[in-house]
C-alpha cells in the first residue's frame, strides 16, 4: 500500500520523486526529478540576475509543485484501490 500523503509530499517539496515513489509512472518521475534539479538551477539564477522576476518564477513553482501532490496523491489512492 503506498501513503498518499507521503507521495504528495514528495511531490510538493521536489517534482518527481512522489510520481516515483509510486511506481506507476517511473519514466516520468525521472524526468520531473531531472526537470526539477534543472529549474531549481534556473530559479536561483533568476534570483540573482533579475529579482524582479523571482516572485513570479516562486509563484510559477509553487503552483507547479501544488499540481503535482495533488496528482500524486490521487496516484497513490487510485493503485491503492486497484491493488484491493
């Protein structure tokens, strides 16, 4: 049984290892974890170089990172119940 939560955590604090960590998915989970080292590259970046626009590139992660726990919460639940 996988723990929603746990995935969903995962996935809020770091894209990919929440999509992972459940397994069903794993291809994606690699590239979101990859796709998120790299931002996390570009989101510092921006922060240095340009701050006026750190608030917008924060609020496009966060809300990102929103997307993907609930996604990998519902993940979870839905092998979960295919699993009963």
């Amino acid at each position: 049984m996988k723990k929603p939560w746990l995935a969903a955590t995962l996935n809020f604090f770091f894209m990919g290892p929440g999509t992972l960590y459940v397994g069903k998915r794993k291809a994606l989970g690699a590239v979101l974890t990859l796709g998120a080292i790299a931002l996390t590259y570009v989101e510092l970046s921006i922060q240095t170089q340009a701050p006026a626009l750190y608030p917008i590139m924060f609020g496009a992660v966060f809300l990102m990172n929103t997307f993907f726990a609930i996604d990998g919460f519902q993940e979870a639940k839905a092998v979960n119940a295919a699993a009963k």
